[in-house]
C-alpha cells in the first residue's frame, strides 16, 4: 500500500516515527511518503517538507506567513495527486491537516486522521465537516470517543495515547541523568515552550526557588528558545540551575515539578512526578479564551481523569505564595503523595488499554484499507 502522512510539528513527528515502524511490520511492502522531520524519515518515510517549515503559530504570524502556507497546501495538492497514495494519513495539526482532507475527500482519496482536534474545547462546529471528509478517525484521549458518539453520532476509534509508549521506553533505556551528582532533591521547572508564555509565569515559578533552600530548582529549556532569551530571567536566581533537550532525563530525577498546561503535564505525570499545573496569559487573551474554552480544567490529566488530581493554579491563582504552599504540600504531604501515585496508576492504565497506541492506530489502518 501506499501512504502520504502529514504532520506539521514535532511531536507529530514523533508520533508519527512510531506509527511508521508499526505499520511497517503490518504492511511489509508499504511506501510512505511524509511531511514531518527527522524522527518519520529515519523510520522509513520519505520527506518531502520538515515541519520547520511549517510552524506557524499565533494569529499574526499566520496572516503574515499567509502566502507561504497557501502556496504549501497547493504544493501538498499537487504532491498527493502525483504520489497516488491509498491513504493519506494525517496526524494532528488541524489548521492545515483539516483543509487537506476536505479536498482529498473531493478528490476521492481514502482519509485517515490520528489525533483528534481538540474540538470538545473548541471550534466544535468543525466537527459537521469532519465527518463528511475523514473516513477513519483514531482519538488518543478516551473521553473523545463517547464525544463524538453521544453528541455527534460518529463512531470513532480510540487507541490510547502514544506518549505510553514514549515514556516507557524512555523509562526502560539506559539515560545519563540530567544533573549528574545532584546533592539536593530536584524541583523541575517546565515553564512552555513559546516566548510570551514563558516570560509571564517562568518569573513566578523562579521566585518560588528562595523557598526552598534545600532543593536544586532546574528549568527545561524550550528547544525553539536561545540560552541568551533565558540569561537575564536566570540571572537573580544562582541557585537555578537549566538543562536543555533533557527534559525527560530531569522528571526521572525530580521529586516535584511545575509544569505550563499542556502535553507537559501528561508527560509529568506519566513519569509520577507530583505537580503543580501554572497558566497565566494577558489578561485580554484570558477572557476571550474563557469565554470561547467549554472545559471544566486545563491540564490534561485532570481532563481525562474527570476531577481534580493535580492543582492548577491559573491566572491571579499563580503567585509565589500559593506556588509555595502547593510545593510545600506535595513535597511533604504523604497522604496526597500516595493518592496522587494512585490516580497517576489509574490515568496511564485508562490510556495503554489493550496494548500501545501506535501498534493499535496501526492495525486499525490496515483493517480499514482491507474492508
């Protein structure tokens, strides 16, 4: 068979590297060709664009890079229709992964989507379209499938979610550790990975640090960000150390964590570390987004637990004085250690059911493609 995966940033890549290694095995004469990076092309696609190129985020940077992504969808197009592919796989990023499927379905090709939009938060009345032009929807979050079925009368697929997966076989390797002869328990630092988020909570999240003496506090560097953009918000705190593309090996050390909302707090939790969930944008960005979000949290732990299980302290919630209390409760708290362990249990084993996600998403594409 032939497949033509897009996906438009990194952790697109990464899922989608696995997908391609378990359909592989299925499909033992598959031909993929991909828009993805390094991670898809080293498990067997060919790449035609590296979502470096495509990483267009925010509103005004989309309308002033509005050329440059027309001018990629009518590339992606024409690309598509010369590949000839059986199946366009497409994971994830939905402003464009959307558009794509919509013409493929005019054009008459087979449309498979790994990785729902996050419709149920918002922009729901995208979810008309989408049943028309996708024909096999796998979901990683498993509230999304009674979603789409209760509200939408769509039967999709849910596979679990593939940062299982990423996390153990992390879990189970052989890693150096982040902060090598670490004399102090860790406090990782997960402040986002873009410049605004950053800037406004990472200088909360440092004041804590002076609380807390006895432990060595260690900021995860965004890959995106120079280590110049960091220095002058480091610089008042000595005792905060920074790694940079180890963020897993950090949360294998770290004995708490305050994590931006986000995939973060997922991985965070994953790894069993207790955290703390920090969200605080402008205060014009937060109201339209309150107004526009129809979610109960904004950590997708709590989201997929359906209660409160990790704190999240969002807006004016998130100053030093609260961060500290928080720390200070996870970090000696016993009873809420130990049920925080057992909801993390509960979560991971809600999202690895019947196996990993990627070998799941596979085998259902190939069961699809054989009806």
């Amino acid at each position: 068979m032939r497949y033509y995966f897009i996906a438009g940033e990194a952790s697109g890549d990464l899922h989608g590297s696995n997908l391609i290694k378990e359909l592989t095995k299925l499909d033992t004469s598959a031909t993929i060709r991909c828009w993805g990076g390094d991670l898809m092309q080293q498990a067997g696609g060919e790449l035609v664009k590296h979502y470096r190129e495509l990483a267009f985020m925010g509103f005004v940077e989309v309308i002033s890079n509005l050329g440059t992504i027309m001018a990629n969808l009518r590339f992606c197009k024409e690309d598509i229709l010369q590949f000839k592919p059986d199946t366009l796989v497409l994971i994830d990023y939905p402003g464009f992964n959307l558009r794509i499927a919509e013409w493929a379905h005019k054009q008459g090709i087979k449309v498979v989507f790994y990785i729902s939009p996050q419709v149920w938060a918002w922009k729901e009345n995208r979810v008309k379209k989408m049943r028309i032009t996708i024909d096999e929807m796998l979901v990683i979050l498993p509230f999304e499938k009674d979603y789409y079925k209760n509200k939408w009368n769509w039967e999709v697929d849910y596979v679990g979610h593939p940062l299982v997966e990423v996390v153990e076989s992390f879990q189970n390797g052989n890693h150096p550790p982040a902060i090598p002869n670490a004399t102090k328990p860790i406090i990782a630092v997960l402040p986002g990975s873009r410049k605004q988020e950053i800037l406004k909570k990472l200088p909360i999240m440092l004041e804590v640090a002076r609380s807390f003496p006895d432990h060595q506090f260690v900021v995860a560097k965004a890959p995106g960000q120079e280590d110049a953009f960091y220095e002058p918000l480091l610089a008042p705190y000595p005792n905060v150390t920074s790694v940079r593309s180890q963020t897993y090996a950090l949360l294998m050390q770290s004995s708490a964590a305050m994590v931006t909302s986000g995939t973060a707090t997922l991985e965070t939790a994953l790894f069993g570390v207790p955290e703390v969930v920090c969200y605080k944008g402008s205060n014009i960005s937060y109201q339209i987004a309150k107004r526009l979000i129809k979610v109960k949290y904004i950590s997708l732990v709590n989201l997929i637990m359906d209660k409160l299980v990790v704190k999240e302290l969002i807006q004016q919630d998130l100053t030093p004085q609260n961060l500290v209390k928080e720390l200070n409760d996870l970090l000696n708290d016993t009873s809420r250690r130990q049920q925080l362990q057992s909801d993390y249990a509960a979560l991971k084993h809600l999202l690895g059911q019947g196996g990993h996600a990627s070998a799941k998403a596979a085998k259902k594409i190939v069961e699809f493609l054989n009806r």
